[in-house]
C-alpha cells in the first residue's frame, strides 16, 4: 500500500455548484465511510478558487495502485452526477 495526492478538477458549467450542493451529503457519507475502513480515501477536502467558488477536490488516499483509486472515484456520486471531470484527474505518489 501506499499514499497519494489525488487532485480533481470540478466540470466548469455555472450548474456545476448546484449539482455539488445536491449530492454533498451523501458524496460525505460515502467517503466517511471509506475512511472508517481505511479503504482508500484517508482525507479529502474541496478546494476553492479565491473567490469562494469550489472548483476541485484534493484527496490523500492509500491504496494499492493508481488503479485501485481510480476505480474508487468512478464509483463516487460526484462523478456520477458530473461535478468531478475525471479528464483533469491527476494521481501523485507520496
């Protein structure tokens, strides 16, 4: 196992905020979840632009592989409901 800094840009659209807003809860509960078991997600937060506008995530995670964390945030609400854009993703080993 190991640890990475996951950085992931939000979608650009001006509905993006809303369809965060939407799903926050449950994207929390999802990663706390996570957290509990020690699987994957260790601490994430969102990041904002200056302005107060939330724009992208950051995430340590621990897990076997790049893979193991991408296959993790393809399932996660945020992706799923379009405010995560996976093209911007980017997976640093610590």
């Amino acid at each position: 196992m190991g640890e990475y800094l996951v950085l992931v840009r939000d979608f650009t659209d001006a509905d993006c905020i809303n369809r965060r807003m939407q799903v926050r809860e449950k994207h929390l509960d999802n990663a706390r979840a996570l957290m509990r078991k020690g699987h994957v997600i260790n601490i994430g937060g969102a990041l904002g632009d200056g302005d107060g506008k939330l724009v992208a995530s950051a995430l340590v995670c621990i897990a076997d592989s790049e893979e193991q964390i991408k296959e993790v945030l393809e399932s996660d609400i945020y992706v799923k409901n379009n405010v995560w854009d996976l093209s911007t993703l980017r997976i640093s080993k610590l």
